[in-house]
C-alpha cells in the first residue's frame, strides 16, 4: 500500500478528509495529519509517505516551501495541493518543482479520490523505471552475456512458460525499441563463422544499427536479432551482407529477415528453432563461440535447489553437488552457477544485493566444473549467511547513522532516506524502525534535537552571534526563518532573545567577578 499524510493548518478540514475515503479500498494507508508546515516536515522524515495531501497556506512553513524543502532530499513524493480561490499564482509555483494535482477548495470526494490515482500511476511508473534503472546497474553490460545465455538455457526447456520466462529477463535485457528484426542466415560454415561476426559488427557501426542480443549459430546458421524503428530500411544492409565472401565457401549463404513489434512473438519463432539441438553456439562479448547444452532437467532442478538451500544452509554442499552431478560442459556449469545465484537472491529478498562482479569473474576465470561447482557453494553461503545476520548487522547500522549524521550536521538535505541509500544500503523504513527501536526516538526528533544542541554549544561555547552564520552549520542553509522557528520551538526562545538572554547572564557574572 502506499502512504499519505494530510497536512492543513484547519483541524476540521484535515480531520473530514481522513474521513470522508475509506483510504484502504484505493490501496492507500493514512500515515498521518499535521496542522502546520513544520511538523508536515518532520513527519515526512519520519514515515517516508508516497503522497502529501497539503494546504498551499499554512504557519510556520507554508505548502510551497515545504514542497521545496522535501524536493531537496526526496524529489520521489507527489505532492497534491489544496488551495482556496485567488491563491493560484502559489500552485503555479509549485508545480516548478514537479507537482502536477491541484484542488480548489471546497474539496469533493471525487475531486480527491482522482488526484490520488492519478498520482498513483506516477509513482508507480517512477518505481518501474528505478527498477529498471536499479537492475542494469547491478548486473551492467558485463553481465548481458550471461543473463543471456541463461535466458536461452531455461528457454530450451521444452516445458518453458514463456510468459514467466519473459517476465523474469525481458526488463533485464537491452531491448531499447519497439520493433525488431530477426535474422537467420543460413549455410554459413563453422570456420567462418568469426570472420563473419567481425564483419557483421563493423556493419552495424557503420549503419548504425544495434544488436540487441548475442549472437546464436547453430547447423550452419547465424541468428541475430536488430533494435529497429518502423522507419528503418534495411535493404542495403541485407544486400551488403548476402554480398560477402568467405573462404572454402562451398555454398553462397542464404538471408532470411524477419520484423517484430513483439518480443515474446520474436522469441516464440526463434526458440522452437533451436530447441531441437543437443548444442547451440553463443557468441559472447569478445566474439567467441560458446557452447550451450540442452540440459533440460537441470535447469528445472536448479530453482528447487536454490529454494531447499534457503530452507536449509546444512544441505548446501550435498544440494550444490547434486546440482552439478551431471554436468560435464564448463560453460553450462557457469550459467547454471549465474541461475543459482540470482536465484537465491530472489528468493532470500535481497532487493540490494552485494555487488556480484567479483563472484562473476572468478567462475568465469574456473577451469572445469569442480571449481565452478565449490565457488557457488561458497557464494551461496555467503547470501545466505548474511540474510540470516540481519539482526545483528542493522544494530551496527544504527551506530553508523549516528556517526554519519554527527559529521554532517551542516548538510541541509540530510535526512535518513539518502543515509539509506548511498551509505547504509538498507530499505529506508526497516532502518527507520531499527533507529527508533535502539535510539528510543524518531530520525527527525533527533535530527532537531542535535542541530538545536549544537546551536546552543556554538552561541554559549564559541560566542557565535550571527543568526545565519548559526543556521548554516547545522544544516537549515540560508533558511534562518525556519531555523529560528525551530530554535524557538526546542528552547522557547528566538536565536536573538538566546543570545541576549546569554549575554545578560555573561554580563551578571563578570559583574559579581569585579565585586
């Protein structure tokens, strides 16, 4: 479900729309109200929502400075204005910073209930293109090859659901058109096979045109597939190709080429093609012929695997040795170790996994099966290992997040999500629940309280009595308003009536020293 907070600084308003939607039946849990900009804020921090339902004019901190202020460490929220008639010039403003719905007052249940799925759909399309984005990432150009290679693996299997095979590699793969053209061309022989590669990549180069999954060759025929637009003519490039000449060519070779604006329709032609064939060749990356094996039933067996390992930790290398029993190819022994692997992160909920390269690298550099089989049972220890330490290592965390938050209190988009993501490498609302568990506070309740701490040891220790040179170092930026609100709301007291009062009590002293 997604999460939504309702801020608006009139306690009848706030209160009737929390009422007025069974938020539940549209997918949505109400986190929170607030009545003002400033505990808006602080409750974002603290419960990371999807959606913030608020009142463009509030005290404290109004609507637009709060949209601004939470676009500068969460750009992710959506924002959907409430606004009274004659205030539009603010909600053009706001809308600079992204925010696309805006209600004018008096609201209706339909009015709300339309800006929220719409904004639904908009989030849901941003986590759709952060995952997209995420995965390639994490398994980069390196790895196309061999996510390709066991795409191609489990297709073989003549039991494939190819709607779950799809499902599980079409996000991963390359795939940046719409349409594609599939290419068999056909009485090409094995000895000129990386002659003909070479040619066909220099080809593309120069026609600018993309191969967009690795070559196949199997009985004298290359297969190639090409990310093409509906524009795309491509006739010279076929008459280039059926123009080549290699050596001891017994037979010209033949083209055929085939246009899709469909994978799965491509691949349903392509796969029952060379699923009949104990070995198909896969060129890799540096244009070698790879061997790939039919094993069927292994690669069926490799998910019960990876399931009964998780179960059970004590029957990994029996379970691993098993798996590998059968095997004698070194190279379908490395695709069924990269099966392995994504596998049980998958299945262990490892949403951000620890790099992989490293492991890739090592059985790619494995000399026979043996090898390849003891380094996956090492690295599939390791996954589960650490999944099953999680306890500990998030008590560790909470003392980095403190650490961290100390030495960078004068940053002004600090906030507990960023810590998350690009340090911690956690999910933000499981390290949320963790810091309030072992710190007995909220982030944001302990962000203010520190910032407000050190305030006060830079005005009564280092005699700092320029407001904004305070405000600065620790972390509200050029925002001495809001710093002073929050000063105030921490100590009673402005900054200025701080410093005076810290002055007076200065002048007392020195006073009863000179009597």
């Amino acid at each position: 479900m997604l999460r939504l907070i309702i801020a608006d600084d009139e306690k009848i308003i706030r209160e009737a729309i929390s009422r007025l939607i069974r938020w539940e039946d549209y997918g949505i849990e109400l986190a929170g109200l607030c009545k003002d900009g400033i505990e808006t804020f602080d409750m974002i921090c603290d419960e990371y929502p999807d959606i913030v339902l608020t009142d463009i004019k509030m005290p404290g901190l109004d609507g637009l400075n709060l949209i601004k202020k939470v676009h500068e460490i969460d750009s992710d929220i959506e924002f959907i204005i409430l606004s009274g008639f004659g205030e539009f010039e603010f909600a053009k403003q706001a809308m600079e910073y992204g925010v696309k719905y805006y209600l004018l007052k008096p609201i209706n249940e339909k009015g709300i209930i339309d800006a929220i799925q719409k904004a639904k759909v908009d989030i849901m399309k941003k986590r759709a293109l952060k995952k997209l984005q995420y995965e390639k990432e994490l398994l980069s150009n390196q790895f196309q090859t061999v996510l390709q290679k066991q795409f191609l693996m489990e297709s073989l299997t003549f039991k494939a659901d190819w709607e779950d095979v799809l499902s599980r590699y079409a996000g991963l793969f390359e795939f940046q058109h719409n349409m594609f053209a599939l290419y068999y061309v056909s009485f090409l022989e094995e000895h000129n096979l990386t002659e003909f590669t070479n040619r066909l990549n220099v080809l593309c180069t120069e026609s600018n045109l993309s191969i967009c999954f690795n070559i196949i060759y199997v009985k004298n025929t290359a297969i190639f597939i090409l990310n093409t637009e509906s524009t795309t003519d491509l006739t010279r490039f076929n008459a280039t190709i059926l123009s080549w000449k290699f050596p001891r060519m017994a037979v010209h070779p033949t083209l055929q080429q085939l246009t899709f604006s469909n994978i799965k329709e491509l691949f349903q032609n392509l796969i029952p093609k060379v699923q009949r064939y104990e070995k198909i060749y896969f060129i890799d990356e540096n244009n070698t012929p790879k061997g790939i094996y039919n094993y069927s039933s292994i690669i069926e067996r490799a998910d019960l695997v990876s399931k009964e390992i998780c179960e059970n930790i004590q029957n990994l290398s029996n379970s691993i040795t098993e798996c590998f029993s059968s095997v004698v190819d070194t190279e379908f022994a490395k695709t069924l170790a990269s099966k392995l692997t994504v596998q049980t992160i998958v299945n262990t909920n490892q949403m951000q996994p620890h790099d992989l390269s490293q492991f890739f690298k090592e059985v790619n550099d494995c000399g026979n099966v043996d090898e390849v089989a003891e380094r996956t049972a090492q690295e599939l220890k390791r996954l589960i290992s650490e999944n099953m330490k999680d306890d500990f290592r998030h008590k560790d965390y909470i003392k980095q997040t403190l650490n961290y938050v100390n030495n960078h209190l004068s940053d002004p988009n600090l906030s507990l999500k960023w810590i998350s993501e690009n340090y911690i490498f956690m999910n933000v609302n499981y390290l949320s629940k963790q810091f309030y568990k072992e710190t007995g506070e909220k982030f944001s309740a302990y962000l203010n309280r520190i910032r407000m701490e050190k305030a006060e040891n830079l005005i009564t220790k280092h005699g700092l009595t320029k407001v904004s040179s305070i405000a600065k170092q620790v972390g509200f930026g050029d925002n001495s308003q809001y710093f002073s609100q929050a000063f105030k709301k921490h100590t009673g007291l402005t900054p200025s009536e701080y410093i005076e009062q810290k002055r007076g009590q200065d002048s007392g002293c020195a006073a009863q020293d000179l009597a």
